[in-house]
C-alpha cells in the first residue's frame, strides 16, 4: 500500500521561508528513505493542503499521513486543518488520510531546544565577537550593544 507524507507548515510570504521548507521536505524524503515525502502550506503560499492531498493522490496514493509542523495549538490545528482534512476525505474516499500530531508533542523536542541553546553558547565561547549562530540578518548589531565582560584579574 502506497503511502505518502505531507508536511504541512503555516506558510509565509518570504520565498526564503518557503524554499526552506521545501528543502525539509527533501531532507526528511532523504533521511528517511520515503519515496513520497510533499509539502503543503496553510496560507500565503502553496501548495496548499487540499492541492497537495490532490497531487499525492493523483500519483497513485493510497493513504495519506498529514503531519503539522506546528509547535503550538492554534486556530489553524484547532479549526482550520480538520475542517482541510474532512474536505480532503470527502474529496477521496477511497484514500485513508491520517493528522499525525504536531511536532510540537513530540517528546524530544525540549531535549533539542536545550540542544540548540547550548550550541549557540557553546559558539559565543569560542568567538564572543561573533554574529550569533542563529542571526540570519547580517546587519545584525546587537553584540555591539552588549556590555564588555569582565576579564578576570
């Protein structure tokens, strides 16, 4: 049986944001050996849900597993994407599409929050002049406006 994943994101209007996600995409395809790994967007960008679940199934799906890259509870996990998700089933009832939870349930996630902060100051010890890892603004100044540390005598 055919399955295909999409990963669902809020979407934005910066082509950056969407070329990443898309990237992720790519990347959990790769990582995980799924030949069918899509992407969707809730709004300001596509391709949305309803046109992805269209694209999977067109393709020869035969169940479809939505997953959320949402941290937080919201109106689009509380409202938005069950009502997507029954216009979808509607739409293909022939095909079983399953909401997995958002990834912010997932039981690692404070462990990589902790991870990533820990990284970043790891970075700030090697090179305290340094942009900080996660700055993605070059222009960036706030450093500069940061006191001096004390050196120790």
């Amino acid at each position: 049986m055919r399955t295909d994943v999409i990963l669902l994101s809020h979407g934005s209007r910066a082509p950056e944001a969407r070329e990443y996600f898309l990237e992720l995409a790519a990347l959990v395809k790769s990582l995980t050996g799924w030949p069918h790994v899509e992407p969707a967007f809730m709004e300001l960008c596509g391709p949305s849900l309803a046109e992805a679940v269209d694209g999977c199934v067109a393709d020869g799906a035969e169940q479809v597993v939505v997953l959320p890259c949402f941290l937080h509870p919201g109106r689009h996990l509380i409202y938005d994407i069950p009502r997507l998700m029954e216009q979808a089933q509607a739409q293909h009832p022939r095909v079983l599409l399953v909401l997995a939870e958002r990834i912010g349930l997932h039981p690692e996630l404070a462990r990589l929050i902790a991870d990533c902060a820990t990284q970043a100051l790891q970075s700030q010890d090697r090179d305290p002049g340094s942009r900080c890892p996660g700055c993605l603004n070059p222009e960036c100044g706030h450093q500069r406006l940061r006191a001096p540390l004390a050196t120790p005598s």
